[in-house]
C-alpha cells in the first residue's frame, strides 16, 4: 500500500468559519466511506484514495476489466449535494483518465434506489468541478465510469468531492469495547464523555485522544513511549467499526491498516494499561511533560465547553490535585480557518475557558498559565479537513 502526505487526507471537522454549504462531504476526513467497489486494482490503488484529497493517489481498475465501473461512496449523514469534482492530473496516462462518468444519488440504502444527480465528461486535470443542475437529496452516490481517455487496460480517477449540506445529525453510541484489527492486535477503547483512552495488543500499545462525531483523534504510543505519532479513524456506519490510518511522529506520511471491528461491548485490558481506573492525562504529564486533549471540544468557532469535555477537564483536575506541586500551561491552538487574528484570539479564549472550569473544580488559579497561540503551532498541513481535525486542540504542558 502506498503511503501519502499529511495534505493527503481529510476527517470530520467542524471547521471555524467553514461555509456549510461548500463542504467536501464526500472526505474521509469529513465521514466518507467507500461502501463497494467493482474493481480495485490494489497496491496503494484502491477507491478509499478517492477520498484522501490527495491528488497523488487514487483508484484504478483491474487490468483488463471491461467497465463500466461502480464505486459506491456513503456520507456520514443525510446530505443535499449540489455539485461534485474530480481530480485525474495525477493518472499514469491521459489516456487512463476516465472519460464519461454518470454521478447518482440514493436515499434508501447502499444498494437501491439511485437516481441520478449528474453525468460528466472528464480530461486528465485536476479541480474539475461541476455544479448540479437540480440538486439531489440522499447519502449514497454512486459513480460509474462508463469509459476512459483511450487505454484498453486501466481506468484512473485520482479524487472525488461531493459539495453541499448536511441535513441530518445523528447521535453516535458509546464506542467502548473491545476491536479486532488484522495487524495490531486487539484494541481495547474506553470512552467517557468525547474522552477516549486505551490500548492495543502490540508492543506495549497505548492510545488516548477523543471522539468527534463520527471521527476519532488519536496519539498513539509503542515500546514504553518509544515511538509514538497520531491516528485517525472514521466510524463505519454499521457502528461497530473503524477505518483509519496512522503516523509516526515527526513525519508527512500517512499509513492505512487501522481498521477495527467491534468484537464485544466489554473494554477489556493490557498488562501495561490500567484501565478505567487510570488517569492519562496525569501519566502523560508525569512521563511526557506534555499531552495533547482530543477530548476537549468547543462548540464550532466557539470558547464554550462541550458538555462531553467534562472528563478530559475533570482528569486534568485529578491529576493537578493528585500531584500539588504541578503547575502547568494551558494552550490553545486553531486551525488556519478564517483569519490569523481572529485565530489568535479564539486560541486565546478556549484556554482561559480550561483555566476556568479548572479554578471552578478547586485547582489554584495561580498554578496554572494561559497561553494561546492560533494557527501558527500547526502539527499537520492545513491544506486538508484531516490535517485541520488535529490541529484544532488544546495542550497542557509542565515547565
């Protein structure tokens, strides 16, 4: 499987400023799923790369295979989608960039009652975008690619956005338990509140991050923290699985293969995670100086906590009434939406709003330090809806 830059991906962001209307609904990063394709070369050329808003990966047909061919996508809720794009500049060959490609939408299931939405005529480019002449309401698009450019082996799409609005909002359920994986062993994820918090069956695997939508944000850590990086998975909408893909700390590539499948609704254990009884926040203070609270969300271009921060805050409370001598800062960071000194100042108001709830729990106003810092300690590009997702956060760091 090829690997692809941190620009390459996108997951579900509620983005500062972001016109609705024109989101990339279709975006793994904003909730989409393949749900089939009917040919997939493989290596590193599957539809999932459709999706990755990279234009340097993408699908292709088997060789040979006679289209047309079907790639069925589905969106993370009910949506009405008003224009669709597509980039091909990245196909091997102009010839293999598909040529007529039929665009349908479905509002009943994966499988039934596609109607179509638009039909296109493509060129080996990128940013192809066209508006949809009477917009189409639904959760399922299909695309069929019904000829190419010319070659009689392979049929190439690099990316697919679909634009529009969500119309629905669906609550997501609890997602601890325990998950199987093919490479990584068994994951083991409690959540509390938006806070998630684990470990994995392989070299000492421990997560912690937090639940947004349909979308989790992970740090990861192997080997008693001897590497470690971020994660990002996209819940399926069985509701009992995850696709999503990894990093190692310090790099631009992203890896595929963090694919989980519900195999109990118990959270189970490792020998080096002390379960629900433990405190990450505290142990990633204690050992790293520093962590990285997923768990902590604003309401969109907001400074007001999220009901479901409670516990990251509360356990940043434990922690500092646990260990009285800490005294820490508080930083807040944004993504590159909307303008730097607007930024700055959300940043700013999102860490007093910590401190805040942190003196209302009984913690010392004079332990702890505000800092916000906007757009301008990016931990990933802010060139896609992925890299966006993590570097809206809050961090909290020991001197």
């Amino acid at each position: 499987m090829k690997m692809f830059s941190a620009a390459a991906l996108a997951l579900l962001a509620f983005v500062s400023g972001a016109q609705a209307q024109d989101k990339d609904l279709a975006a793994f990063a904003n909730g989409g799923l393949v749900e089939s394709s009917s040919s997939d070369y493989g290596g590193g050329w599957e539809a999932i790369f459709l999706l990755d808003e990279n234009p340097r990966s993408g699908w292709a047909s088997v060789k040979g295979a006679k289209g047309p061919f079907e790639i069925v996508v589905s969106l993370a809720e009910r949506s009405e989608i008003h224009a669709v794009a597509f980039d091909t500049a990245g196909v091997e060959s102009p010839e293999r960039s598909a040529k007529a490609v039929d665009v349908l939408i479905s509002d009943t299931s994966a499988t039934a009652g596609f109607k179509p939405l638009t039909s296109v005529s493509l060129k080996a480019a990128d940013g192809q975008r066209f508006a949809v002449a009477a917009p189409g309401t639904g959760r399922w698009l299909k695309l069929v690619m019904k000829s190419n450019n010319g070659d009689p082996d392979y049929t190439e799409v690099m990316n697919f956005r679909a634009f529009g609005k969500t119309l629905t909002t669906t609550p997501v359920a609890n997602v601890s338990g325990t998950y199987a994986s093919a490479q990584f062993g068994n994951f083991h994820l409690l959540q509390t509140g938006a806070q998630l918090s684990g470990c994995y069956e392989h070299d000492q695997g421990l997560v912690q991050g937090g639940l947004e939508a349909q979308l989790m944000r992970l740090t990861w850590s192997q080997g008693g923290g001897k590497t470690s990086g971020p994660a990002i998975m996209v819940q399926a909408r069985d509701g009992k699985s995850f696709k999503g893909f990894w990093q190692n700390a310090g790099e631009t590539d992203w890896h595929p293969g963090w694919d989980l499948k519900k195999i109990s609704d118990k959270v189970g254990a490792c020998p080096n995670w002390k379960g629900p009884a433990g405190n990450v926040v505290a142990d990633g203070l204690a050992q790293a100086g520093r962590v990285r609270l997923y768990g902590i969300n604003f309401d969109s271009d907001s400074d007001r906590l999220r009901a479901d921060a409670k516990p990251a805050v509360d356990q940043l409370r434990d922690a500092l009434k646990t260990n009285p001598s800490w005294k820490v800062t508080i930083e807040g960071h944004t993504d590159s939406t909307s303008t730097a000194a607007h930024n700055l100042d959300l940043s700013k108001r999102r860490a007093a709003a910590v401190k805040a709830a942190l003196v209302a729990g009984g913690i010392d106003a004079v332990r702890l330090t505000t800092q916000g810092y906007g757009q301008t300690k990016p931990v990933a590009s802010n060139d896609s809806e992925l890299g966006r997702a993590q570097n809206r956060r809050v961090e909290i760091a020991r001197p």
